[in-house]
C-alpha cells in the first residue's frame, strides 16, 4: 500500500470502527435475534481485512479488539487476539484467491463469525470458563453465525462504500474490469 | 520487494500475536488491583462520558428494534400473565400475614438481619453489554464516585441482577448471574433449606441451585429468593429476600438436591439497575478484606461457596 493513501484509509478505518464498536455495545449488543446477538464488529475486521488485505485486517482487528477489552472491562488481549487472526485470515484469503463472487462476503462472514465464535469459546473454556461443550453453546454459536450471515451483506455494503474512496487502485482488478467490459479481449488483441 | 512485503506481513502479524498473548497472561495473572486493571478503568473513566451519550443517542433505535421483538412475545405472555397475577395475589395475602409474624419475631429475638432497606441504593444506567456469546458482564455508569464498591449487590425490579466485580470512579463492571465466577446462597419459596445458585453449566442462560438437601422440597414454579447470612462466620454478600429466580425442574440423581432456575431478570434486556450500596465495615467492604483461603469442594456450607465464588477472580 503506498504511503499517500494509508493516511486516508487509516481515518477512515478508525473512523468506522469507532462508529461499528459503539453501535455494536450501544444497540445490537442489547437486541437479541433468535436469542442471541449479531456480532458487527467481527464482521467490520473480516471485510476490511477482505478489502485492503491481510496486514490492514490484522492491525485493524487488533485495535478493535483491544478497544472492546478495554472498554469493557474483559480480559486484555483476548478479543483482540481472536480479531487479530480473523482480520489476517480475511486479508490472506484477499491475496492469494481474490474471490469475486456475489456471495463471497456471505461466506468471509460466516467464516469469520463461526472463527470468532468458536474462538472465544475456546479461549474462554482455556482461561477457566467452567463449561463443558454442551449442545446450548452449539445452539448459541451455530445462531449466532445465522444471525452474523443476515447482517453480512449489508455490512460489507457500508464496510465498501466507507473504504472504497481511500483504497489504492489494484492492478488486478483493473485488468479484470477491463476485459470484463471488452468482452474478454482489448480492442487492440482483437486487431 | 515481494520477499520484503511477505517480511513485513508476516513480522506484523507475529508482533500483533505475541503483543495479545502478552497482555493475555500479564492481565490474567495479575491482581484486581495490578497496573493493567488500573489503565483499563482510566479508559473506561475516558470512554464513559463518550459511551453513555451514544448509549442515549441510539435508544430510540434500540427501543424500535426492541418494539419488534416485544411485540411478537407479548399476545403469548398475555395468558400466561393473567394466570401468574391470580396466582400472586394469592401468595400475595399468605405472604403479608407471613411478613407480620416474621417481624414479630424478629423483634422477639433481636436477630441483626441487614435487609434492603439497610442499604443505599444507587440507580445506574447500563452503558455496555458485553457483545460476545456468554452475555455475563455489563458495564454501569455509577462508580466510585457514587459510592460504589466491589461487591456491592445489583438489582433491577425483577429481581437480583448480579454484583460489582470492579469498581472504577465514573463506572463499574457488574457480573451478571450467569457469569461463571458467580454464587449465591440462595433459599426456595418458604423453605429453610439453603443451596447455591450457581449458572448451569453449559447452559450461559440459566442457573442451578445446587447443595440442597435430600429432603429439601421443590416444586416447578417456585421461587427462588436470596437466604442472606446463614452462619455468622459465613457472611453473605446479599441481603436476604431479593428475588433470583423460578424452579423449572429438580434433579434428584445426585447426592445433594439440585434445581434448575430460571432467572426472573431478563439479563438480556437491562436498562436501568440499583447498586445496593453500603457504608465501609459492611459485609460487602468486609468480604473484599477476607483472604482466599477456602477451597472448593466444602459441601454444603453454602455462604462458603459464596465467598469462594466471590473471591474468585476469573478475568473478563
């Protein structure tokens, strides 16, 4: 990423965090949907590491998680560490396959939830939560995904539409818009 | 270049990874009391004033969402609720005449039981929910500063909510009843007999009273009420009387009785709560001096496994 548009993209990542992270604890932490919560702010790390790649993702979910520990009194690192991973996962999956699907948010989201989900039970169970895997907490997580799939797409929708403006131009994607509009061929090959 | 890049993302996410891991162990192998509590509470002292204004400005949002939801549940409550007043009003009249003997006699026998009204409460609005699946914390925006302490009792007007398990001066973190480091002494209906409410293990929803004795009577639709200090030695964070939860089954295979509750409390839907605060030398100042010296597994001493529950420090 050069230089000039890191500054930009930064803001606007700190920006939308701080908007997602008090939405996430203001109102959706407090609405139950099939008697548990939708999860944004895993979402928000998953598509910026699906957007701008792996170390944005990373870096990003760090201090979202670090700000979610903080703010609410949790245990230091944890969150932090599970969203780490997830926004570096999103951003590698970015590199190395760029999936252009209709339905590839659908499914980074999905992903993304059940590995944050699953995660932090784990996590919890390792730092001495006493409770044993039960077919409740499957319940908990296996909802929590559907709900996290609902809120998905017009997650990445707002994710996009707030990143879009400040993100480098990829050589990639311009190649491929490009013959996607020329039928497949430039002008001049055909010639 | 490619090979610097993949250094460099790699070195990134590396750092990141071991600078979590870090805070990790260093923030739970500390004390309540250690460096990094201290920096998460100068945060939330920052970030409160910030979180209770978005917290308002987006209630209208919240409230349309809830509206929803209420609405679908209410026609089905509706029935249900007409039956339980009934019911209540029943109980209602048995219970005043109970209410009559009960401080006729404590009059009689001088007993020193700190009940509610020996409390101050203190109305606090819940600023923070924790977002993740185990919904055992909330954060509160009365602190120090109003005079809340560790340990300090919480309740809404269901029923008790929690207790404070960290107090900074312009906010608390309350543990809910379904946190897992929670337990409460705790009595069914009219009964004498005292168990410990405790969340159910693998269920974050609900709570079993445990160590009951055999011959303990329990029905489903009873309720469960705090029993306050049963032995002196044995303090109870609690004040007796605060409704906790309603039994839904009994569990008979074990050695001690034990109940599955259900919380009255809707933890998932709090809003407004009361911290039952007391003055220093009370049993919430005291307990937070008492060493953690009991250990698990004491039987039936219920109070006990309050306090071990309440000196228990799991972190988050």
């Amino acid at each position: 990423m050069s230089g000039s548009s890191a500054g930009p993209l930064a803001l606007r990542l700190g920006a939308l965090a701080l908007v997602v992270v008090f939405f996430q604890i203001g109102v959706v932490s407090e609405v139950p949907v099939f008697g548990v919560n939708a999860e944004l702010c895993a979402l928000m790390v998953a598509f910026s590491g699906l957007l701008c790649g792996s170390m944005v993702g990373a870096v990003c979910g760090f201090a979202v998680g670090l700000f979610i520990d903080l703010a609410l009194l949790q245990t230091l690192g944890l969150t932090s560490l599970i969203f780490t991973l997830v926004g570096y996962w999103c951003g590698r999956l970015r590199e190395l396959r760029d999936p252009q699907g209709a339905l590839t948010p659908l499914l980074v989201g999905v992903s993304a939830s059940a590995l944050s989900l699953i995660g932090y039970s784990l996590m919890e169970f390792m730092l001495g939560v006493d409770s044993p895997v039960s077919f409740q907490l499957l319940r908990v997580i296996v909802l929590g995904v559907v709900v996290n799939a609902i809120f998905a797409l017009p997650m990445w929708a707002l994710t996009r539409r707030a990143l879009e403006a400040a993100m480098p131009e990829d050589p990639r994607r311009r190649r491929r818009r490009r013959a996607y509009t020329t039928g497949g061929l430039s002008p001049l090959t055909k010639a | 270049m490619y090979d610097k890049t993949v250094r460099r993302r790699r070195a990134v996410l590396a750092l990141l990874v071991v600078l979590s891991l870090l805070l990790l162990t260093a923030y739970f192998g500390e004390a309540p009391g250690g460096r990094l509590h201290a920096i998460q509470r100068d945060f939330l002292t920052v970030v409160s004033p910030i979180q209770d204004g978005a917290n308002k400005a987006l209630k209208p949002v919240r409230d349309l969402f809830s509206w929803f939801g209420n609405t679908l549940h209410a026609k089905s409550q509706l029935a249900q609720a007409l039956k339980q007043t009934e019911r209540l009003r029943r109980e209602l009249a048995a219970a005043q005449e109970g209410k009559r003997a009960y401080h006729e006699l404590l009059a009689l026998s001088h007993l020193d039981q700190l009940g509610v009204d020996s409390y101050r409460p203190v109305a606090a609005t819940v600023i923070d929910k924790d977002p993740n699946v185990w919904y055992s914390t909330v954060v509160i925006d009365k602190g120090e500063s109003s005079g809340v302490h560790r340990n300090d009792p919480v309740i809404n007007e269901e029923g008790l909510v929690g207790k404070v398990a960290q107090a900074a001066p312009d906010g608390a973190l309350v543990e809910l009843l379904t946190n897992s480091s929670m337990g409460v002494s705790a009595r069914i209906g009219t009964s004498h007999a005292t168990g410990l409410v405790q969340p159910k293990v693998g269920d974050p929803n609900d709570l079993l009273l445990g160590y009951l004795p055999s011959n303990a009577q329990a029905n489903p639709g009873e309720y469960v009420v705090t029993s306050g200090t049963v032995t002196p030695q044995y303090p109870s964070l609690f004040p007796p009387g605060l409704l906790i939860g309603q039994v839904t089954s009994v569990d008979e295979e074990s050695a001690y009785k034990s109940v599955n509750v259900h919380p009255v409390a809707n933890l998932h839907d709090l809003d407004i709560v009361q911290v039952l605060t007391a003055g220093a030398g009370s049993r919430a100042a005291n307990l937070d001096q008492l060493p953690a010296t009991l250990q698990a597994g004491q039987g039936p001493s219920t109070n006990g496994g309050e306090q071990l529950a309440s000196t228990q420090q799991v972190g988050g």
